[in-house]
C-alpha cells in the first residue's frame, strides 16, 4: 500500500529571497540534521538571463534501522537525488526528490514549494508533499515502512526550526534584507555559471540592513483554502505530522467529490479522531454522517425544531456556562426526569430531535468558545446527576429509546463528548451501565468519572474540572441553574397505543423529500417526470453512496409500463424501478436528451434540464458497464449480487419562470451542510447542465 503524506503550509515571516539564502546553508552538509551526512553536486544550470537556476544533487542520508535489518540490506547510508529549480522571477523553489538506492524495490517521491505568500509578499510559504511504496523488501516490508515514516516524521519539522535558525543566523550577521532579481540592462559577458553564482553570492553579503515588519497572525481559511500551520495550531490544537496529512488528504478529497458542502475542519478532524486517523475509515464513517445529514435535513435542526411544551417542561437539561478549560458545560438531571413518560408522551422521534439539536448547539458553543477563549475548543463537557435514579428509570422501552439514540449520536457526533461527569450515583446504577457501556465507544468511555454519594464535594471532586462559583446550587454549589427540575410527566400527555406502535422505530424525518434506491448489473432505476409546458425545467440532486453509475435522461414517446417486482424478505427496502421495455428502440421509441454522466462513488451531483418538449421524461441511474436485460432474469440473481449499487436521489419539476437559472435554490433549501460548512459555492447553468461534486 502506497502512504502519502501532505503538510500543511508552512509560513515564514521573512522575504522569500532571505529564506532563499537560509535554505543555501543547508549545503553541502546540515549539522542540524544528524541523518543528513554529505552532499554533492551532479549539475548546476544558469539559464540565459540568469532568472532560473537549477541544481541536481546527490545527497547521502544515514539509516536508523535494527542492525540485523541493515545487515540483510548491506547499506548503513542511502542515496537520494534530489533537483532543486529556483525560479528568482516567479519567487518559487520547486524541490524534486527521490531514492536511488533500492530504486527497484522500494519508491520513495517528495516534492516540496517554496513561494511568496498570496496575502503578504514579505512572507514566504512552504508545502511539502510525499509518498512511499514498498514493493519488496526481503520480507521486512512493514518494519521498513515503520521506520521509513518514523524518520520522515521526526524530521518534518524540524526544517522549519533549521530555516529559522539561519535566519537568525544570517541577521546577526547584518544581513537583513535581500534585494529581488532584477532583469540584466545587457546580456552576461560570460555564460560560466560560476562567475554569476559569485557575484549571486556577493549581492547576499552586501545588502542593506533595513528589516521587515510583520503583519497578522493566520486567521480561518475561505472555502477551498488550503490549511496553513498556525491556523491548524490556533483554531484545531497541536497535530502531529502524520495526523496534519490526514486532515489535508482527507479535506482535500471532500473538496473534490462534495463540492461546495466541505465540512469545517474541526469537524473533519473530529472523525478521523474517531478513528484513530486511519484515513479510509474515518472517511466511510464521515461519508454515511453526510448523506444521513444531508437524507434527514440534520442541518436545518437549529432553526426547524421547536421542542413541545411537555419537552421543555420535563426534560430536565440545559446548557450551563463553561467548565474550567473552556469547554460548554450541558447539565443532564437524569435522576429527576421521568423517562418513561416522556417516552409515551413524545415517542423516540421527538427525543431525538432533541438529542440531534442539544448536540448541534453545542458544536456551535464550541465555535464561540474558541474565538472567545482564543483556543481550540471543539468538545464540551456533560455533568449528569443521578439523585433520584431507580428501577423506574430500567424501563425496557425506554432502555432501548436511550440505546438507539446512543447509536446514531455515536455515529454522526464522535468526539464532542470531552468529558461526562456522573455524581450522586445510587445502587442501581451499576445495572444501567452495564446495559447501555457495550454501545458507546471506548474512547467515550474513557471520558467517564463517576462520583457516588456526596464524594464530588471537595478536592479531587467537581472543583478540578468546573469553577466552584459555576457549580449549581442543587449540588451544594452558590450559582442558580435554570435547567428544569422534571418530575413525573402528566399522563394526559401520553399518546394512544397506536401512535405509540407507529413510532416503535426511528424514523427521523418521514416526510425527508430524497429517497433511496438500489441499481444492480442490468437491473437500472427509472422515474418518470410528465412535463406539460415546455422550458419547464427538470432539476436533480442525487449522491452515490455505493458503486459507480452511469446517469441519463431521456425524452419518451411511449407511456412506459412499470416493471417492478414483489418486494422479497431477503432485500425488504429494495426501490429499483425500471419504465424503458427491453423492445424499445433507442431514437425511435424514446431518445437521449442529456449526454451520459459517469457518477463515481461518494460523489454528490446537482443538475437541471431545461426541457424542449412536453412528454414523458425517464431519469436513469445505472450500473457501470453494465448492459440491459430483463428485470425477470436479474432480480432473482439480487441478494447474492456483488454488483448492487446504492443512490440517495431527490427530483423536481419547475415551471420555467419559477426557475432562477441557477441551482442554487435547490443546494440551500435540499443539498447543502449549511451547519458544518465554512461556506457554500454554486454555479451558474446553461440550457442544460449537471453540477457534479467531484
């Protein structure tokens, strides 16, 4: 497997022509960098004007490997060639770099930029990039891997602490200011690259001594920015390299496949902390987050949801000011709410409502916090008291209400919980931990203090983790808290044993205006739009959640006959639908009036039709590469198939002057993650157009 890794850029508040000669002292030899041993050059090219110099290098790195492992390998140095393309008209240092020892089994690439800064041209910026492939390596293929990425890591920033010692190195000396290359009046006397290089090198030592002023710190990127050092240390905390690299890959793959809809990064990061930063899990569970987010309208939550009066009356929870390190502070008095009732009276569905809504507040909490406390803040703090709790609280339904709101608060808000501090904790409660502790993950549970009694007053108590003059006067503190008492939900709240069966599941949304449908090999998915004035237009928005398909549109002149099958026990949510008969003819019967879009997966498409004709239009969604057949010969073949894709789709049909010529009516009402994105984009349409997030 190929490892990658990107940094993310790196700023120096210094001229590029001073970081220029800083980078120079790195050669032939870096002290300061133990692996780096010796270098030579291989060939030093001047162009004409003397604006681009180019170098090759061969540079002589030493390995820190198990002496066994370099005795099988029988090297103790290895050998890179490294070519370095200074361009002084353009301000850039291009860096090109790969191994040459052990060329044939292992592939090791890097290529890094030096260039003045988009914002401010007396600051210089630095990105680096690499990958490692190890095909073969006499059997030691992981250990090297490990090494070679322990190595790479530890050196990683260290360059930009060496460049800064230069720097340093070279004011003291009395060089604080470099002129720019300026284009020769008359071409050089002599084309020998040596003399221009010395008189390069005497422009270095004769130049003025007026210094730089610099200018403000990093400040939140715009959408599609790339991530810079310091905005990742001030708004998302300190990262190792690795965990740098998987933020920017993983940020900059949502940029190509969910276009205008990139999460903020704090909520990338949240994901891949979820899993341990393994880029490819962490990215299967943030893409089934954003399709659920984007099927159920989660985004909308904050401004939609209006708890009912029994809610708001007796759930007994609340936001309450911060605890010590910043974080918002939700306050649960789980002991004095009757669960039960609540249950009865509201159903899973509106708990979870405002479960899902408590939790986006509190993303959003999180957010003032850090720029009020100008640091990262992205988790808050839960105190629950359990006085009160009993048997009643075991409730089976209600057991399993809680169960399933942990599994869907799990899955969509990993790491916002950093820290749940349980008190007055009673007998029984033993009992609920072990139901509800298998569903929530480990590193949730490692969050965790529990306090039984009155063993929460005093040192080793609250006080560690909240400002006593915060603590709420029912827990012996001095601050009122206004979060409600709860108690006993009257029972003419509940609701009829019939609504109560119709709510046994979470539906979340039943009325959520995208549906699902599932494409296998010859079997596509049809919907039929009957247009009756013509310009109406056709609009789309659909996101692949599994394999890749082929989308058309097509205008019919036949009225198709639905083929579709009795729903079977083994595929229970099966919606595949197919209109265009196999004795049809193409260009006679029904004709193409898109061109064919291939869809991959994971990627979100908007698009529209501005339709000719008035008819019978056909939307496809089918397998790649896959060829028509009958519906009866595939759909038996269904529930072993390896070929099922899977599609969240909405559609619509606008009258001509209800459209705005855009989508972007339908990416803000139906397609955009407008609580989690920096920003949205949206881009204008023709007389027809597909806006494909790639």
């Amino acid at each position: 497997m190929v490892q990658k890794y990107c940094s993310p850029v790196r700023v120096y508040k210094h001229p590029f022509e001073m970081v220029m000669a800083a980078y120079e002292r790195r050669f032939p030899t870096c002290p300061l960098i133990p692996v780096f041993l010796d270098s030579e050059i291989l060939s030093d090219v001047w162009s004409e004007d003397g604006a681009i110099h180019t170098v090759q290098r061969s540079c002589i790195l030493s390995v820190d490997a198990p002496r066994l492992l370099k005795k099988i390998a029988g090297v103790e140095v290895v050998y890179f060639i490294q070519k370095n393309t200074l361009n002084w008209r353009e301000r850039t240092l291009l860096i090109e770099a790969h191994n040459e020892t052990f060329s044939n089994r292992v592939t090791v690439l890097e290529t890094c930029l030096y260039s003045v800064h988009p914002d401010n041209e007396s600051w210089t910026c630095f990105e680096q990039s690499a990958s490692l492939d190890i095909k073969s390596f006499f059997g030691f293929e992981s250990t090297v891997e490990k090494i070679a990425m322990k190595q790479y890591t530890a050196n990683i920033k260290r360059g930009k602490e060496i460049i800064e010692y230069y720097l340093s190195e070279l004011i003291s000396e009395g060089v604080t200011e470099i002129p720019r290359w300026t284009p020769p009046l008359q071409p050089p006397l002599t084309s020998d690259p040596y003399t221009i290089t010395a008189l390069t090198s005497t422009e270095l030592h004769t130049a003025s001594s007026s210094d730089i002023s610099l200018g403000a710190g990093s400040t939140e990127p715009a959408e599609g920015d790339k991530l810079d050092a310091e905005y990742i240390e001030r708004f998302l905390g300190r990262l190792t390299p690795i965990q740098e690299s998987c933020l920017i890959q993983l940020r900059a793959w949502l940029q190509q496949t969910h276009r205008g809809k990139i999460p903020k990064d704090e909520h990338i990061l949240r994901f891949l902390r979820a899993r341990d930063f393994n880029l490819e899990k962490a990215r299967d569970m943030l893409c089934q987050s954003l399709s659920w987010r984007k099927e159920f309208q989660v985004d909308s939550i904050l401004n939609s949801w209006v708890p009912p009066s029994c809610l708001q009356e007796y759930y007994a929870g609340g936001w309450h000011h911060q605890d010590r390190e910043g974080r918002p502070l939700y306050i649960l008095r789980l002991g004095q709410m009757d669960t039960k009732g609540l249950v009865k009276a509201l159903g899973e569905e509106a708990l979870l409502r405002h479960v899902l809504s408590i939790n986006e507040e509190g993303q959003k909490r999180c957010e003032e916090n850090t720029k009020i406390f100008g640091r990262p803040i992205t988790s808050w703090t839960c105190l629950v008291d359990l006085e009160g709790l009993n048997m009643r609280h075991l409730w089976r339904p209600g057991v399993k209400a809680l169960l399933r709101i942990i599994e869907v608060v799990e899955a969509n808000y990993p790491e916002t919980l950093g820290r749940l501090l349980i008190v007055r904790a009673p007998r029984v409660f033993p009992v609920l931990w072990t139901l509800v502790s298998p569903f929530i993950n480990e590193n949730t549970r490692q969050k965790f203090l529990v306090y039984s009694g009155s063993n929460y007053l005093g040192s080793g108590g609250l006080v560690d983790y909240i400002h006593s003059e915060i603590i709420p006067d029912f827990l012996g503190g001095d601050c009122l808290c206004e979060v409600p008492e709860g108690g006993q939900v009257p029972k003419s709240y509940y609701q009829t044993e019939v609504e109560l069966e119709s709510a046994d599941h979470i539906r979340l949304w039943t009325d959520t205006i995208y549906q699902s449908a599932q494409v296998f090999k010859g079997a596509p998915h049809e919907v039929m739009i009957e247009v009756v004035e013509e310009s109406s237009v056709i609009t789309w928005d659909f996101d692949i959640l599994r394999g890749d398909i082929v989308f058309n549109i097509f205008h019919s002149k036949r009225t198709p006959q639905p083929l579709r099958k009795e729903t079977s026990t083994a595929l229970p949510e099966l919606n595949n639908v197919q209109l265009i008969d196999r004795s049809w003819t193409l260009g006679v019967d029904y004709s193409m009036v898109e061109s064919p879009l291939t869809c991959r997966e994971g990627e979100s498409i908007q698009g529209s039709h501005i339709t000719r004709w008035p008819g019978l239009y056909i939307l496809q969604w089918k397998a790649c590469g896959s060829a028509p057949s009958k519906a009866d010969d595939v759909i038996p073949s269904l529930p072993g198939s390896a070929h099922t894709c899977k599609l969240m789709y909405y559609t619509e049909l606008l009258a001509s002057h209800d459209f705005r010529g855009s989508m972007t009516s339908l990416e803000s009402c139906h397609s955009g993650f407008s609580q989690l994105s920096g920003g949205t984009t949206s881009s204008s349409q023709s007389h027809s157009s597909s806006f494909i997030s790639r």
